[in-house]
C-alpha cells in the first residue's frame, strides 16, 4: 500500500545536524527541516550568531539547540557529534552547510587561503559524515546526508577568480557521488544540493561587483535565490519522499547552470 504523499515528507521523530547553521542557506535549511518536524541542532563558529538563529527558529514552534564549534577542527567536529548523541539520542539527517571563499587571481592566489577553503569546503564534510555514519547511521542502518556544493563546482568561470572556491566544491559534487555509492548498503542516502547566487553575507562582496540586475538577467527565471528556494529540495533529500534518490547533485539556480557553462 502507498504511503500518503504529505506523509513522505514528515520529518517528526527524526534530528538533524545543520552546520553552517546560523545563518544564510544553512538557516534556511534548518526552518524547511524543523517546520516538517525534526528536532535541529546547528553549529557554527559563533555562539552570538547560533543564540540568535535558534531564538529565530524556537519563535517557530521549532525545537532547536546549538553548538559552538569550527568544522574545520577535528576535534570540534566530534565535540558536535558526541553532545549532539547525548542530547538528541541519534543523528538522522546531516546537513554539510559550513563553507568558506577567497577571492584572488589564481597566479596570487594565498596558499594559506587555499587552506582554509579546502579544510572547511571539503575536509569538515569528510569529518563530520564519517563522524555521524559511526556514531548514529551505521549503526541504526539508515540516514540522510546532504552536502551544499554549488553551481561553480559544476563548471569552470571566466571571471570568478575563486579558483579554491570552484574546486573545493567541484570536490563535493564527487565527494557526495562516491559517499553514496559506499554507504548506500547502509542505508544511507547522499545527495547534494548545488545553488546559484542567493543573498548572503558569503555572496555580498560578488553581487555588489557583478550588480543584481546582470545576476537577474544572466537567469532563464530573470531572477537570482530567495529565502525559500533552498527548502523544497532539501526536504525531499531529508525524508521519506526522496528514499530510492541518492549520489544526486541538485542544482538550485533559477536555469543558469543549464544554459552556461562557465
């Protein structure tokens, strides 16, 4: 017997980990996952900003906690893990939000910049799903990642100058692709979601050199993310509805990636 579509995607009894949480797409996520019902748990850096998201997401009847940590630390990724097993019991949904870029020529491009995109773009990703996988997936035979990549690891620019930017994230598209096919006999599902530009403190310097109008008219929709464009998407990748989808890059773009390639 079919389940009842509304059903598909209810997310009641179930905790999510959202890091990158506090704000932007991050916080988008965790009010589309929260809002079906799961339990949320964000991270970030800064406890201020992490105060202020869940008092944004408790506001909405959503029951939120927080943590204080850098992902790009391995032993702040298993301080999240271990305090959010005791405090929610299991990790159901992995949202692999936090990020980092770096604007430079290639040629001038900071070796120590390069660091930090990578370490934050790539290497939490790794700490955080092989942490959770261990201590709650694995174990409990089921679960859901999903890595935020971007529209600029699809492709190549011409005038970005984001070269540890675009191949970090190039990294997530098979980084999520290969996770999946290994941890698929566990049950778990691995899928990203690939936006274009949306409003953020991360995009803010890019828009104002390229301007919103150029951004809106380079779109086959005439318009650049809002602050619901996330949601859809990542709730089909969290819950029942998504099930038989996994090693699936998603991009969230308004048709930019589908008509330019670079």
């Amino acid at each position: 017997m079919s389940t009842p579509v509304h059903s598909l995607f209810d997310l009641h009894g179930k905790t999510a980990l959202v890091t990158g949480g506090s704000r932007g797409l991050g916080l988008q996520i965790a009010e589309a996952l929260g809002e079906a019902g799961a339990k949320i748990m964000l991270t970030s850096r800064k406890a201020a900003d992490l105060e202020e998201a869940a008092a944004h997401l408790q506001a909405k009847g959503i029951d939120t906690r927080w943590i204080a940590a850098d992902a790009s630390q391995p032993a702040d990724v298993q301080k999240v893990v271990d305090e959010t097993m005791q405090r929610l019991g299991r990790i159901d949904i992995l949202v692999n939000n936090a990020g980092a870029t770096w604007g430079a020529p290639a040629e001038d491009h900071p070796l120590e910049a390069w660091d930090k995109v990578m370490n934050l773009n790539i290497r939490s990703l790794f700490l955080f799903a092989q942490a959770v996988a261990k201590a709650s997936m694995i174990p409990n035979k089921g679960g859901r990642i999903i890595n935020v990549a971007s529209i600029a690891g699809l492709a190549g620019s011409l005038d970005m100058k984001f070269i540890a930017y675009g191949t970090s994230k190039g990294a997530v598209v098979n980084f999520t692709r290969t996770l999946a096919g290994e941890w698929g006999p566990h049950g778990i599902n691995v899928n990203a979601l690939a936006p274009g530009f949306f409003p953020s403190k991360m995009t803010a310097g890019v828009m104002k050199a390229i301007g919103v109008e150029k951004m809106n008219a380079a779109a086959p929709l005439r318009r650049i993310g809002d602050d619901d464009d996330l949601k859809g998407a990542a709730l089909l990748f969290a819950s029942a509805a998504g099930k038989h989808i996994t090693g699936q890059i998603l991009a969230v773009d308004g048709g930019v990636s589908a008509v330019h390639a670079g």
